[in-house]
C-alpha cells in the first residue's frame, strides 16, 4: 500500500477533533502517520493530544492553516499526504477507495464525497449505500475539507501559501497552482465522509478582529489579478455549471458528490 501521512490542523474544537481522530483511527491502517498540529487551543485539546499515538507540533498561538499543514507537511514520510480538517469523520474503505481512485484516474490530489451537516443519521450505514450507488462518480473539482495529495505535487509547486491569514483562499490558491504545474484533481463517490462543516473557521472568525478574510481576499486578488469568483460573467457560468453537475449527479446515481441539507442551525453529532 503506498505510504500515507494525515495531516491535521488544530485549533480548540476538541469534541470534534476526538470524534474525527477516533474515525480515523478506526477505520484507517496502523502504517499511516498522523501529525497533529495544534495552534494555541486552550480548551483541553493539548492534554488530549497527549494520550493520541501520532505526530504532534504544538503552537503557543493560533498560526493558521497554511502554517500549520506546511508545518506537518515538513515533518511528513508519506508519499501521499492527507490534509484533513478537524470536524471530518471518515468511514470503512475510505482511504484504499481513495488511493484506487487517485491511481486508476493518475490524479495528483483525490477527495472523498461528503455529506455536510448535522450527524443525525448510520454513517457507516449511509456511506455503504451511498458508495454502492456512486462507486463510479466521478467530479473534477476540490474537495479542500479532505484531500489527499501526492508528494510530487508539493515538490513541483511548492508548499502552501502563509501569506494567508487563518484560514481562507489558501485552498484555491493551491489548487489552481496544481492545476497549472499539470496536475488533475478530482473527487469520488467511492468514498463517503462525514463534514459537520466550518466548525473551526467558524470560531476563528468569532474572536479574531483583524479582518483576515479581507487580507486573504486582497493578497488572493494581488496575486492572481483577480478575485476567486471572477467577473459577473464568471460567476454566473460557475452557477450554472455547478447546478447542471449535481442535476446530473442526481439523475445518474441519486445522490450529489457534497450532500448538503437545509440548514438548521450549528451542527452537532456524535458517531453512531
């Protein structure tokens, strides 16, 4: 099996981060290297992370994400490098479905399908039907919440950029410097997990003052000489393309590749 590390972002949150590792530990091979990388938690996540058998980096402040992941990328041995965020909870098969899927497409980033939300229902269930019925979906976009990346691309195109703040627009950024080293990136129905989703970014944005999402978006516009959505043109072609592939996901398997039910409120859950 080709060797594998999983790279993890920390910061407070540490119901969801025990229910993501936890998973992962489950349900994932002994062989694979799990680096953690707390940035400032000062909820208990630390002395947690004592008791986990992995990597661990802790920072005396929050670093963002950028930091934090080209922190554990650094420190990494895998040749393929799983960035994961803290409220994912992984499900039986997932990585060999998606280390399959990445050789058989030669990608050189592979995300999982996802459902976001609150965890109110068989995950483990869900995902063994939703897998049989999509096994052969495929959507050539970025999943960032859970992507696993090939060593070679990071050698080609470099690390993440840090002159994003917290977290936001690194993500993009990244992918479409992938996208223009050569690289494919897409994402399967193979796989299923489980995204409560924005959980950490969420509380970043409710104690951080500086206005980093409008720095990320300025040094995002600077950079690429535009914004990530484009011009009216842009942004409306994206739409519409977005709404014809999940019709079309519909139609041929029944399900969409990101599952995303109303919103009702922050999400909570525990694994079934």
């Amino acid at each position: 099996m080709t060797s594998v590390s999983v790279v993890i972002a920390l910061y407070n949150q540490l119901d969801f981060t025990r229910q993501c590792i936890e998973t992962l530990k489950r349900h994932s091979p002994d062989s694979v290297e799990l680096i953690l990388i707390d940035n400032g938690s000062v909820d208990g996540t630390v002395d947690y992370l004592r008791t986990v058998n992995a990597t661990t980096i802790l920072n005396p402040t929050n670093l963002g994400c950028a930091k934090a992941w080209n922190q554990g990328i650094r420190a990494s041995h895998g040749a393929v490098i799983g960035i994961l965020n803290n409220d994912i909870l992984v499900t039986p098969g997932w990585l060999d479905a998606l280390l399959t899927f990445m050789e058989k497409q030669g990608l050189g980033i592979g995300c999982p399908a996802a459902r976001e939300g609150l965890l109110d229902y068989d995950l483990p269930a869900y995902a063994k039907l939703f897998t049989g019925a999509c096994a052969e979906a495929v959507r050539y976009e970025l999943y960032a919440p859970c992507m696993l990346i090939r060593r070679e691309v990071f050698d080609r195109v470099g690390l993440f950029d840090e002159g994003f703040e917290f977290g936001g627009c690194e993500d993009t950024d990244f992918l479409w410097r992938t996208k223009a080293a050569g690289f494919s990136v897409a994402m399967t129905g193979s796989a299923l997990i489980h995204h409560f989703s924005k959980v950490t970014q969420d509380a970043v944005t409710r104690h951080e003052t500086n206005q980093y999402w409008n720095h990320n978006m300025a040094h995002f516009t600077r950079k690429w000489g535009r914004t990530i959505r484009g011009n009216w043109f842009e942004r409306r072609w994206t739409d519409i393309r977005d709404k014809w592939v999940r019709r079309s996901e519909l139609k041929c398997f029944g399900h969409t590749l990101v599952e995303k039910p109303p919103p009702t409120g922050t999400a909570r859950g525990q694994v079934s």
